[in-house]
C-alpha cells in the first residue's frame, strides 16, 4: 500500500532522442514526457516498461522553506536599515 505522500505509475520507453528518453504513460499514451537518458536504469531499451515513483520529501521541504524564510527575514531587516 501506498503512502499519502508517494505516487506511482508505469509507462513505457517510447524512444531515446539527443540524450532524452521520451516516456509514454501506460494509462493514457498521448500523455508523454521527458527524462534525461541518465536518469533511467542501466540497460533500459526502447519498448521496456518501467515504473515511475514519486514520493514527497517532506523533511527536505520543510528545511528548504526554513532557509528560505531565512533569508527573506534578513532581505527585509537589511531593507529596513
């Protein structure tokens, strides 16, 4: 089972292009997108199906904002001077 903050999906490997793997959702194929080629699995090939998984950082978020709320708080004490 998955988790609330995790996604996952198949498609399969359209073609490779300029170093691009052209990816095709299984679930609907006019939905494509994009990968850098170094992304995949070693050995993937045209015509493999692969899985997708996304899964939400949530404690990488939450630092990323903490630093960027940081910073805004010094721009504008900086501005205030």
């Amino acid at each position: 089972m998955m988790a609330e903050d995790e996604s996952a999906f198949r498609v399969s490997l359209d073609r490779v292009e300029e170093g691009l793997a052209v990816l095709l959702l299984r679930e609907d194929e006019s939905i494509r997108f994009t990968l850098p080629r170094s992304l995949l699995p070693a050995g993937a090939r045209e015509g493999d199906i692969l899985e997708v998984a996304i899964r939400r950082d949530v404690a990488e978020t939450e630092e990323a904002r903490r630093r960027v709320a940081e910073r805004i708080a010094r721009l504008r004490k900086r501005s205030a001077e």
